[in-house]
C-alpha cells in the first residue's frame, strides 16, 4: 500500500459503504491511544511481524524503549501481545532493541491515504462518507486552520467533558443524557483518543457518584495525573469509605460493559456495529484496567470482581482487532480468502477459522462475515468443499432472520458478490444474471440518492 495509485480501498470492489467502513476502522484503529504513540506502536508492531527474531525460536523475545498507552516507556512482546514497565528477566526471555521503522508507513499516514481513496468517484460520496471524511479531516488536523506558533490548543473533547462538570447540579441538566452526549461526540466521533476519552470518563463518574467536584480550572487537562491525585487525595481524607465503594462500581461496571460490547460486536450482523461496539468495548476495557492499577497502586481496597490482568487482557484484544482490521479494509479481500484457502488445504475446519477471525479473543469480524470468508474460499474453484461452500454462502444470505438484526448494507452488497463469483465458477448463468442485476441495481440507487442529496438546498 502506497500513497500512489496502488493504493485500493477493498481491492476498489463495488460493494456499498466499503470505503466509510475501512475509514472508519482505520480511524479507530489511531483513536486508540495518542497520535504520536499510536504512530510508534504501529510501526513497530508491523516491523516486528516482519521480523519476530526467528533466530530466538522456543523464545519470549521482548522489545526495549517502547512506549504503552500513556507514553510510558518499557518493554513490549507481541506473542502474546504484553506491555511491562520493568525487564523481563525470565529464563526464556531475550530483550532485544526494537528494529528500526523508518521504511514502515506511520498508521496516520495510512488514514490520509484512505481518506483520499474514499473521495474517489469510483465510491458514492453518501452524506455519512462525507461526515465521517470531515472528522478524519479534524482528526489529522489537515484543513486550513492554523494555530499560532508555540501554542498546544486544549483539545475540543476536554472542554465538552470540562463543561459537563461545570453544569452538574444545574436544574434542568440531565447529567445521563449529558454523557450519553459525550459518547457520541468524543468517542464515536474520535475527538478524543480511546484512551483519553476513558481517563476523562472515569474521572467525570468518580466525582459525579461522590458529588465531590474538582473546583479548580483544568480539572480534565492531563486527565491521568487528575485522576491519579484525586484518588490519592480522597483515599487520604473521611471520604476514602464511600470512594472505594464507587471505585468498586466504576471498575466492575466497566469490566461488565466492554465484555458485552464485545459479545455484540461478534454477534451482529454490521461490520459498522462491530466497529462502534469494539471502540466501546476498548473504552470499556481501558477504564477497568485504569481502576485496579489505580485501586492497587493506592492501596484502596475496592472489590473487583475481575483483575487488572483480565481488564489488560481484554484491553489488548480489542486493540488488536481493530488494528486487525486495517489491512483487510485496503486491500483486496482476496489476499485473507487466500489465507483461508491455504487453511483449508492443512485440515483446519471451518469452525477453527472462523474463531480465529471471530472469538472473545480475536473480535477482528463479526461471525457472521467470518463465515462468509469461509464460504468464498470453499467456492474459489469447483473441488470437494464447494457444495459446502455453497450451501453456507445461501444460508448466510437469509440470515438473520430478525428485522431487529438486519444486515448491514455493506453485508448485503459482499453477500450477493460472493453469490455472484460462486455462480460464474458452477457455470449457472441465471443466478449469475440475477445477483449482477442485483448488485447493478443496489448501486445505482446508491449513487443516485447521493447525487440527490448533493444538489439539495443546503447540500
């Protein structure tokens, strides 16, 4: 993938909404955590796949000087993927450097690049496209405002969580509605990194369930030294009872959340819900992990019903399916149907690769796409497993059978084409003819309602 015209949204197959969807996973992917660090994980993630140390076999091999979440420096493994703050020490432990990144392209190179692929014709500019382009336009901060020099603007996202703290207690102000505000705008929409977000959350609902409110300016500026020293201090004074109490419920509230943002995300039928439900699930994970480290490390005492291992745990599957993702989106789905069909020649069942694209573990999809990568794999070529394939790709098609769990548009699009290559490859002409009048057909009035919306008053 380059920055010239080899550079493919989804292969450029025609199939709706796959240019928002891979600008909206490539967006989510560099709202985890902080531009700069987001870059430098990145980078060193994808140099590591390339070169995991192969001459350390039946080893640990660990990465010095790598930066968490939050910019602190340590050490870094990706099988499994781990962050620790001190060396490892262990007998099968090697502590390497990192190797060098500069030929791999920054993650925020690669979201400028998709946004200029999703403004190509080929893709209908649909009014959510063009929304989604003006936020990753704010994000990468590539229009024309202009800061002056020397000076670091306190981000939009901070002053809408400053502002909902300074209206607590205002009659008429619906402190839940108020949050579930929040959400959209700074989460969803990216204002804010996943991390941050997560810190300033935690901070707004630990004072809101105390009814103990920062009063000086700044309250959610370096959010994490915030909460930290507010924590600190309340564990020290005569409400340290009542905070251990709320840490309780913040942390277990969280830790239950992102486990059922997670469920969701695998059993919708939307790649755009699985997305927005792995972001929560993310967020949901980061602010239980935040109140065990915090609880022990001021030795609060709070009951968890989870540790702070897990909440990593969880923390770092969800970052990693979303990361999963990025690829998949730009380039051609071809490249994974051929993985599946290397899969597929060693013996793997069905069932095993779906879960390796589609688990607790590894949310990357939701099962129902997982499934349907299968059955474009069994259906490449005639052979023994086509029938089979064929049979799943029908099924598939009628699911679900709730109007409540519909497909999305981009689902119903990827369905009727892999319908359509299988068609070609049995010879079957008519079905064939019937899913590309289909597919034709879907695009057209795609294409025509954005056109339309375009020219409308206002437009």
């Amino acid at each position: 993938m380059a920055a010239d015209g080899a550079y493919k949204v989804f292969g450029d197959i025609a199939v709706p909404d796959a240019a928002e969807l891979a600008l909206r996973r490539v967006l989510s992917a560099y709202r985890i955590c902080d531009a700069q660090i987001a870059d430098t994980k990145w980078q060193i993630e994808q140099v590591v796949k390339i070169d995991p140390g192969i001459e350390y076999s039946g080893k640990r091999v660990w990465y010095r000087n790598v930066s968490d979440n939050h910019g602190v420096i340590g050490y870094i493994s990706t099988q499994p993927a781990e962050f620790r703050p001190t060396a490892p020490a262990g007998p099968d432990d090697v502590v390497l450097d990192p190797p060098p990144v500069d030929k791999i392209p920054r993650l925020s190179a690669h979201l400028y690049w998709t946004l200029k692929s999703s403004q190509s014709p080929a893709w209908p500019q649909t009014g959510t496209l063009k929304d989604l382009q003006e936020v990753v336009y704010d994000v990468l901060d590539v229009d024309s405002r202009t800061y002056d020099p020397g000076t670091e603007p306190v981000p939009e996202g901070i002053q809408l969580f400053a502002k909902v703290a300074s209206q607590a207690g205002t009659p008429g102000i619906e402190l839940p509605k108020q949050i579930a505000a929040l959400y959209e705008a700074c989460l969803f929409e990216a204002r804010l990194s996943i991390t941050t977000f997560s810190t300033c959350m935690t901070l707004l609902q630990l004072q809101a369930m105390l009814n103990l409110w920062i009063e000086q300016p700044g309250a959610f500026e370096s959010p994490l030294q915030r909460l930290s020293d507010f924590i600190q201090k309340l564990g020290e004074s005569e409400h340290q009872l009542s905070l251990v109490e709320v840490l309780a419920a913040i942390g277990n509230g969280s830790y239950t959340h992102a486990t059922e943002a997670v469920k969701s995300a695998l059993n919708c039928y939307s790649l755009t819900q699985t997305n927005r439900n792995l972001v929560l699930g993310c967020n949901h994970f980061f602010s239980a992990m935040l109140v065990a480290k915090l609880n022990d490390l001021f030795h609060q005492g709070a009951k968890l019903t989870y540790t702070e291992v897990l909440a990593e745990e969880g923390f770092a599957c969800t970052q990693a399916a979303l990361s999963g993702g990025v690829y998949f989106l730009l380039q051609s789905p071809d490249v994974t149907i051929d993985s599946i069909l290397g899969q597929l020649a060693s013996g793997d069942a069905p069932p095993t690769i779906v879960n390796r694209l589609s688990s607790i573990v590894t949310p990357v999809f939701h099962k129902w796409f997982a499934r349907s990568l299968v059955g474009a794999a069994q259906t490449r070529s005639p052979g023994p497993d086509f029938d089979a394939g064929l049979a799943l790709l029908h099924k598939l098609e009628s699911e679900p059978q709730s109007q409540a769990d519909a497909k999305g548009r981009f689902e119903e699009g990827w369905i009727d084409y892999l319908l359509l290559l299988a068609c070609r490859v049995a010879n079957d002409q008519e079905s064939a003819g019937t899913y590309a009048s289909r597919i034709a057909t879907r695009l057209t009035l795609i294409a025509a309602s954005s056109e339309q919306a375009a020219g409308a008053p206002g437009a």
